[in-house]
C-alpha cells in the first residue's frame, strides 16, 4: 500500500462510517476506481477501530454512564430499573448476532462477498429500504422508549452489514425507523450498538491486515496507525455533522447517494472500468 492510499481510504473511511451509506462498500468502489485494488476486509475493519473511538470520544459522558449503571446494577435492584441500565443491555444483546455471524462466516466476508456486482445491488436496495423506513416509520418514540426487541431487531440489521454496500449505521437506523422510532434516537443508538462489535472485529483483523499472503493490499504497521487515526479525526467531525441534520432533515439525501452510486458502479461494471 502506498501512503497516498492509505490516506484517501482513511477519508473515505471516516467520511463514510456513520453516513447510512456503506463505509466498506465506498473503500472497495473507490480502492479499486482509483487504484485498481482491492483495500481487503482488514484495512477496512482496523481503520474503523479509528472511527469507533471517535464515537467513544464524543460519547464518552454517555459511555461512561451506562457502563457505572450496568456494573452498579448488578448489585442494586432499584438501579435496574431505570432506562440507562436497559439501554446497557440493549447495547450488549444486539451486539451479540454481528460478532457470531462475523466469527462464522469470516472467510466469505474477506472474499466472495466483497464482489463490486454486490456492493451495487446492496448500495440500491438498502438504500431503497431506507427511504421506505423513512416513508412509512412512524418515528414517535424517543430514547426513553427503546425496548429489548429494539436492541435485538438492531442487532440483527446491524449483521447485515458484513456485506460491504449493505452499511452498519444504514442498517440500523432502517431498523429503528421502522420500528416506530424517531430519527435523532435511532441514530444515537446506532452508534452506540456499533462500539462493541466494530473493536471486536478491527481487533480480530490485526491478525490479517499485516499478512503479505492475505486479500487486498497490505499497508506497513505506520500506514496503518495514520490511516486509523485519520479515519477517526474525519468520523469524528461526521458524528457532529449527522447529529444535527438528522434533527431537521430525512434521510432521502443518502437514500439517493446510494442509488446514484450504485448505478454508476453496474455501469462501470458493464463497460470494464471497473474489475468485479
């Protein structure tokens, strides 16, 4: 990898991450547009380690919380009953269906799985989803109302976005759309779902991200600590960003994104500008 590589993918990574419109799927259309390769699953996942501490940084208040609630909880009956020791569990269940499925089915994420003929179809359905959520959700129930089927429901769109094209944060929120929340809470709660199983996955991917017989490039140990910090500063502007829009504005500006891009790709494809 060289270092013009490594940072244009940090970017795109950290401009990507918690937009719902598929950070893996724009590394692997922009890795492979403008340097003919495949950045590989690993350099995806490790970079999002950078993201997921931006989320942790601004979050960190909340963060904190909850993890004093969950723990002080586990001793004190009347602590179990307020809404931030839910929201914990909520956060650890639907954390659980990402890191099985991630576990399981690594291999096929790292190959088959990253065609660009699939990014294209789950960038246009997703995101046609999406704008069907944002449609029809009724969106009237705020972060005091979550319930453990939203955490599970979540958690398991959220699996969905082994995919590269399918988005981690455009899975979520298409779920939690749908399941009657409002946009603000659903996007939070978004973020918050993704910690656990976004470190889990970059630290699984260590492994791999160094090997010079493994899938994609493979960035120096320098390029790679760049790339995530990069990735993390970019994400981190992204979360303020999203936060505020989604407070005003629906979320049709990524649905369209989405299919542009996704078409644009089938055309690429179709006229070998592109390499599946």
């Amino acid at each position: 990898m060289t270092w013009l590589q490594a940072v244009v993918l940090a970017v795109v990574q950290g401009l990507t991450e918690f937009l719902p419109v598929s950070s893996s799927g724009h590394l692997r259309i922009v890795s492979q547009l403008l340097f003919d390769t495949d950045a590989g699953a690993s350099f995806t996942a490790v970079t999002q380690i950078g993201t997921e501490l931006a989320v942790v940084i601004y979050f960190f208040g909340d963060i904190v919380r909850l993890i004093g609630t969950w723990f002080r909880g586990m001793v004190n009956a009347e602590i179990r009953r307020t809404q931030d020791y839910r929201l914990a569990w909520y956060v650890i269940v639907g954390s659980i269906p990402i890191g099985i499925l991630g576990f399981f089915f690594q291999d096929l994420i790292r190959g088959a799985l990253r065609s660009l003929w699939i990014t294209a179809t789950t960038l246009i359905v997703f995101g046609l989803l999406l704008g069907l959520a944002e449609r029809y959700g009724p969106q009237l129930r705020k972060q005091a109302e979550l319930r453990l089927s939203d955490g599970v429901l979540m958690g398991l769109a959220q699996s969905l976005a082994l995919v590269p094209g399918v988005s981690r944060s455009g899975g979520t929120i298409t779920a939690g759309l749908t399941l009657g929340l409002d946009r603000p809470t659903a996007v939070r709660f978004s973020f918050l779902l993704a910690i656990p199983a976004v470190f889990a996955a970059g630290l699984l991917e260590l492994g791999h991200v160094f090997n010079p017989e493994g899938p994609g490039v493979q960035p120096s140990p320098p390029q790679m600590l760049v790339a995530t910090i990069l990735a993390g500063a970019v994400g981190y502007a992204c979360i303020a960003w999203l936060l505020r829009y989604v407070e005003k504005h629906s979320v049709y500006l990524f649905v369209w994104w989405r299919v542009i891009v996704g078409v644009a790709v089938y055309a690429l494809l179709t006229f070998g500008v592109l390499q599946a």
